[in-house]
C-alpha cells in the first residue's frame, strides 16, 4: 500500500532528502495520492469520511482519498530540505487556501470534491501546529530532523582512490552515506562534516567525507586542515587507549588508533597512545595517502585494515567503533582543535553480505 504517512522517516532525517531514496519514494507518493493541486491523501483507497463506518459524522469527504493537509506539511518539508522553496511554499498556500473562515485550522481531511475542511474534526491542534512548524522550517526558524550520535556501518565495496578526487567520485554512488549530526557546531564550513561514505573491501577501509562548504585549501594553503579516524581495535586488544582526540576533542568511544594527514603534509601517519598520550608510531606507505578535491569539499581516504588490529588483519564480523574528525588550523592564532566529529560503529562486511543502509545518491 502506497501510504502517505511514511513520508515521516524524511520529515524527520531518517532517510536523507537528498538521496535517491527519498526523491523516488515522494515522487511515488504523489502519483498516486495528490489531489486538488497540492492536496495528499493518506493511502490508496482512503475510505475514512466517506463510506467507513467509522467515519464520525458519515459521508462528509464525498469522494475517497481526501487530503490531509498533514500530509501535504510532511511534502512541504521534504522539498524544503532539498532547498526548493518555492514548490514548499505553494503547500503552504493550498493549506491557507482550504483552512475555515478566518483561519481556523482543518480538522484531518479535506474534501477534493468540496475544496472545504470537513467539519465534523474541526478544529485540531494537530494540524495547526503542522502548519505551524512547516511554516517556521520554511522561514529556517525550525529545524525537526533528528539525526544519532552513532551510525551502525558496513558495506563491502573495493574504491580506486587516485590523486584526482573529482574522477573518483562516480564510484560512491550506491555506497552507503551517513549525515553529520545537525546540532555540531563548526568554526568553518571546510571542516563541518556533511556526509561520511565508509565501505571496507578484504584489505582496505574507504572513506569519504563530504564538507558542508563544498571547497577546501589547497596544498600547504591556509586556513590548514586535516582528516583524522580514531578507531577501537577491530580485534579489541589490551593496548592503551583514550577517550579524547590530538587536540582535546572529546571521542564518542576511547580509541587505539588515530590516522591521519594534515593540509600541509605529504605523510600519512599513525598514532598510538603512549604514557597517556598521541604519539606518532609510523607512516603509511602501503596505500595512496587520502586526497582531497578544493573545488567540491570531498576528501578520501584508504586504510589498510591491518593498521587498526592487534593481531593481523581484521576480517567480516570484526567492529569497531571509529570517529572520523576535521581537524582546523585557526589562522589568527594558528592553534589546531578538533572543528568537527561524526562516530560509527563499523562492520568488516564480506562479498554478498547485506549492506548497512544509510542513504545513497
């Protein structure tokens, strides 16, 4: 059954607006249950005000599949997530357009025969209160999207990261994404996390982080910045760990391994922890070091899976819970701190294994 109401894992940031997943499942929505311009009714086949007995004062609807101007609020929302405005604005109009005289809010449903608010559920503060909300998201005053301060992960997928970022991109199309938490706070766009892409292949952890300003420095450019991933020991050893970042940011989970590599650096690097600190222990050479594109914001990174285990190479089954950080160079002050964190708990998934889904592109 095509059902409106799911269009609330979207309104409220389960599923990402921008992904594939919610452009198709909106667009099937409406084909099947948009009336009278920018009217949505609940489900196929709606009979609640018109030939249901439960329907509280009979046929007030007159048709099936009356609007539920709730459900055009939750539309509303999504094409307001996705920027579009002017399309959020004309639901907005239509639920004015249909409310009682002076204002006063529709109860659930209105008539697509009548163009009027039924009367008999006149008039519900549920209702209201959606236009209320919609209206203050459109306005940027309101924000309801909630997102977890910890993804579950795990895809298997082989990436080819080269030095040219932009030509890799194409690759991460059906790779899981996961949305930085909205309430972070950042001191920069370049380094405040605005997706982060993780798949793992038998050798190598992928990861790919979209920034929220769509551009980064260039090589050894201020303002400098850098990419770090705190990981716990995918085989959970006893090696010393702490719980806070480099630079004092605290971790979601304490961490044995920090890998990263700054703006003005060619070294990709390894940290232990050693007398209750981050301590350089190697370089990685193995592997391409991660690479970053000014012009979009996208950084990747390749991480060989062995780097983040006690006792050889992680292997499918073995988690891991990482924190994935922007780190910033202030250029007054030239002090690094921590800018910007998104934790996950990783799984080292296996060829034809199901995938965790986040969202994808």
């Amino acid at each position: 059954m095509v059902d409106s109401s799911s269009d609330a894992a979207i309104v409220y940031g389960m599923i990402d607006a921008l992904s594939s997943r919610a452009s198709s499942h909106i667009s099937t929505i409406l084909s099947h249950l948009q009336h009278d311009g920018y009217g949505v009714a609940r489900y196929d086949g709606d009979t609640f005000y018109y030939t249901s007995p439960y329907s509280p004062a009979g046929n007030e609807a007159q048709s099936d599949e009356p609007s539920w101007p709730q459900m055009s609020a939750y539309v509303a929302l999504y094409n307001i997530y996705k920027g579009d405005l002017t399309t959020a604005l004309s639901y907005l109009q239509w639920m004015v357009s249909r409310s009682g005289v002076g204002y006063m809010a529709p109860g659930e449903a209105v008539s697509r025969i009548t163009l009027k608010p039924l009367p008999s559920t006149m008039i519900e503060p549920v209702t209201a209160a959606w236009f209320v909300l919609t209206a203050l998201a459109y306005e940027g005053k309101a924000d309801i999207r909630i997102t977890p301060p910890q993804y579950n992960v795990g895809a298997f997928k082989t990436i080819n990261v080269t030095s040219t970022v932009a030509n890799d991109l194409p690759q991460y199309s059906n790779v899981p994404y996961y949305l930085d938490n909205n309430g972070s706070v950042s001191g920069s766009g370049d380094t405040d996390i605005q997706r982060v892409y993780i798949s793992n292949d038998a050798s190598n952890l992928y990861i790919r982080i979209k920034n929220m300003s769509g551009h980064l420095s260039a090589y050894n450019t201020a303002p400098k910045f850098g990419v770090n991933v705190y990981a716990e020991d995918y085989k959970h050893g006893t090696a010393a760990s702490l719980p806070t970042a480099m630079y004092g940011g605290a971790l979601d989970h304490a961490a044995q391994y920090m890998i990263g590599r700054w703006s003005d650096s060619n070294n990709y690097a390894v940290f232990k922890v050693s007398g209750g600190a981050w301590t350089f222990d190697h370089f990685i050479t193995g592997v391409i070091a991660p690479q970053w594109d000014p012009n979009t914001g996208n950084i990747e990174m390749v991480i060989p899976l062995s780097e983040l285990s006690s006792a050889g190479s992680a292997a499918t089954g073995d988690f891991s819970n990482l924190t994935v950080s922007l780190v910033r160079q202030n250029p007054s002050t030239s002090v690094w701190s921590e800018d910007d964190m998104q934790a996950v708990h990783d799984r080292i998934m296996t060829s034809g294994e199901a995938w965790f889904y986040g969202n994808v592109e």
